[in-house]
C-alpha cells in the first residue's frame, strides 16, 4: 500500500522547512525585548508559545549570533546594535 501511494505522490514546490517570512526575525526581535525587560526564561518562554527547553535553545542560538557569553552581554550588545529600545 505505501509502495502505491508513494508512486502516486508528487513534491510540493515552494515550501521549505524552517520559519517562514520572516518570522524568525520577529521571534528573535520579540525574545530580545522580553529579555531586556529583565523577564525570567520561563516567562519569556511561555509568552512567546514554548517550552522553556526550546527558548533556551533559541537563547543560546541568539548569544552566539551576537557573540556574548552571557545574557548581560547580549543585552548590552542587542542595545548598542538598536535592536532593542
């Protein structure tokens, strides 16, 4: 049965995986500013639809791109690149 079904199937064109638009630029625009409004992770992580263990991973990903070791650190260098007010 799968064997048939998959032979009858054909790729959707367009779509690919990730966010789409640029959602992830609002998702990391909207973690910055929750954070610099000094909320604790799992706040933040509920506020924007997650879990605690995936805003982490969201966090560690956005430490990196801003190349901080530290929250205090990606606070100050998000603020001084005007990406938050």
């Amino acid at each position: 049965m799968f064997e048939r079904l998959w032979g009858s199937g054909s790729p959707v064109e367009g779509a690919a995986p990730g966010y789409g638009g640029d959602a992830l630029g609002d998702l990391k625009s909207t973690i910055l500013q929750l954070l610099a409004s000094g909320l604790k992770d799992e706040v933040i992580a509920r506020r924007v639809g997650m879990s605690s263990r995936t805003f982490r991973r969201h966090l560690a990903a956005l430490m990196h791109e801003l190349g901080a070791g530290s929250r205090f650190q990606a606070g100050v260098r998000a603020a001084h690149l005007g990406l938050v007010g």
